[in-house]
C-alpha cells in the first residue's frame, strides 16, 4: 500500500507540498496542453493549503473576500481541476483534496481524521483488485473508484489516549 500523503507535515513541509503540487499541476496542464488560468492556480493552492477537504462554498467564500469569484466560475474551475486530475472529490462531504498523484492512473482512496478532518491519499492495488473482481462478478464494469475511510489521525488517537 502506497500513501501518498502523510496525515501532518510541518509549516516548511507544508509549504513545499504545496509548490510540489502547484509545479506537478502546471507540468500536467503543460503535457495535456490545458490552460492553469491565475483563478484555477489560485483555487488549486487553496485546496492545496488546507490538506483537508475544501467545500466550493467554503472556496467561494474566500475568493469573495477578494472581489473574485462567483458561484458558476468555482464550480467551472473545480470541474476543471476534477476532469483534468488535479483534485478528487469526496462526495460523502460535497468537498475537495488535492491530488498526489496527478497524470497517474490511480484510484483515489482516502484515510479521513474524523475529529481534524486532515486527510491521506493511499493506493492499494489489493483493493482496487478486489472491488474490481466483486463489480466483475456482478457484471459491473467499474469506471472510477473512490473509497473513503473515516477513522482517528496519529495525532487526535494520541490526544484521545491521553484525555482518558
């Protein structure tokens, strides 16, 4: 199992997370001749900044402070970043993450804090298998898989243990 993206990082990991997936971002969009206009750059960092899901309204609200975004113009860019790659959606939240692995077939799970909300991309070829044998067996022809699995960080388990 591969995790993509550690539950926590420190301020000056954090920032260079941010100009990893910025950078990966502009190589992708440079390689599939797609356009990272300034708003889509900007929404990008956001979500990249949070390394938690980010809701559209929550994104709007920021972007308004700013005198620049409507409701429509966010939702464009998040489909943008959506069908492009960039972000994957966590549709039991109606929010968004920044993707670790842009350009990579992968399948999108997630490791969720349910007290913190950080989250961590993880890629499990055995369970991409199984999920596709159990769709196979049904007839189903899988098209996307996103799994979502909530659960306690590092951090807030330890706080947990140490508030009892």
């Amino acid at each position: 199992m591969l995790v993509s993206q550690p539950f926590s990082c420190s301020h000056d990991q954090h920032d260079h997370c941010v100009d990893a997936a910025l950078t990966a971002a502009e190589r992708l969009c440079r390689e599939q001749r797609l356009r990272l206009t300034p708003l889509r750059r900007k929404i990008l960092t956001l979500i990249w900044q949070s390394h938690r899901p980010v809701g559209a309204y929550d994104l709007l609200e920021i972007l308004q402070k700013e005198g620049r975004a409507a409701p429509p113009t966010v939702y464009r860019t998040l489909d943008f970043l959506l069908e492009s790659g960039l972000v994957h959606r966590l549709a039991t939240r109606n929010a968004y993450f920044g993707c670790t692995r842009p350009g990579q077939d992968h399948a999108g799970h997630v490791l969720i804090c349910e007290s913190c909300h950080v989250l961590a991309e993880i890629d499990s070829a055995d369970v991409v298998r199984q999920i596709d044998a159990s769709a196979d067996a049904f007839g189903f022809e899988v098209r996307r898989q996103t799994v979502e699995v909530s659960g306690l960080c590092p951090r807030c388990r330890q706080e947990a243990d140490h508030a009892c």
